[in-house]
C-alpha cells in the first residue's frame, strides 16, 4: 500500500498568465536550491491534438459529473475525455496550463500548477451540454506518492501565496 500527499490550487479568474508563471516562477528558484532539477515552468494553450494528449501527462485534470451526460449524447472530444454515459461523467481538457514540472534525483517528474478549464461542455453540434462549474478559475488537482518534504515545502509556498483549496497528507 502507498501512501500519497494530495493537493488542489485555484486562483481567481482574474488572475493573469503571466502573473501565475512569475509566482511558479518563484517556486522553481526554491526547487532549484533544494535539489531538485531539472524543472520547467510552461505557459500553454492546449489548442491542438497533441497538446491536449500532452495535457495528459502534466496530470491535474477534474471531473465532471451532470445527468445531462447520460446517455447517447456525444461531447466534444476537444473539451472532454474518458467520457461515461452510464454515469453522466467525463474528465475535463484544459484550454490553458500554467505549470511547473519538477524532477527529483531519480527522473521522477511531478507537476503543480493551473488550468484553466471550459466553463461549458458541448456536444458535436455545439449544444450546451452541461457546465463545469469553474467561472473562469484557474484550477489544478493532484497528488504524489512520496514522504519527500520538498513537495510539502512547494504546496505550502502555494498555501502562503493564498492558491490552496485542500491538502491531505497520509504520510502525516
């Protein structure tokens, strides 16, 4: 059995870009001087095939749960996938990333930062299916399975710079 650390960002939908990208910015000065490294912060429009397939791998994704899911409608496979129409469920793309991907000592690579989600899901015809209930906020969810504090220390700068919804730790 393993223990993971779990995590949820948001930040308004005010919040800029680039603002965020300075603040993750910020984060990986830290990461670099407690030895984790290689990092990376991206600013990215999930706007193509291979970006949105990308988005996969950076993690953080949310689901969406809405009756109006059921069934045979049919959403846009841009917006949306791992599609249950028995369950009315299906697990938001991100249009947008701001990002910063992390690498400890063994290759590892974790990923915190912000998405920014579609506040409707459509089908085919462009119908509104149902919405994801972000207003325009940025929004990122993850865990890692590891005791390592550097992970914490990174959540908690999200924590004073007032992006953290919850926190769980089992290792605690």
């Amino acid at each position: 059995m393993s223990l993971s650390y779990y995590f949820e960002f948001r930040a308004p939908a005010v919040e800029t870009a680039e603002k965020l990208q300075r603040f993750l910015e910020d984060v990986e000065h830290y990461a670099d001087s407690a030895g984790l490294r290689p990092n990376v912060v991206l600013n990215i429009m999930f706007d193509t095939p291979e970006r949105r397939e990308f988005s996969r791998r950076l993690g953080g994704s949310f689901t969406v749960q809405d009756d109006r899911l059921k069934g045979a409608v049919i959403p846009n496979l841009e917006q949306v996938r791992d599609h249950d129409a028995v369950n009315g469920e299906c697990r938001l793309i991100p249009e947008r990333g701001v990002v910063f991907v992390v690498t400890d000592e063994r290759g590892a690579e974790v990923c915190f930062g912000f998405f920014k989600f579609p506040e409707h899901i459509f089908d085919l015809h462009g119908n509104v299916l149902a919405e994801s209930n972000f207003a325009g906020a940025w929004a990122f969810r993850d865990f890692v399975d590891t005791p390592d504090p550097r992970y914490r220390e990174i959540v908690r700068l999200f924590a004073h710079a007032g992006y953290v919804v919850w926190e769980k730790d089992e290792h605690a």
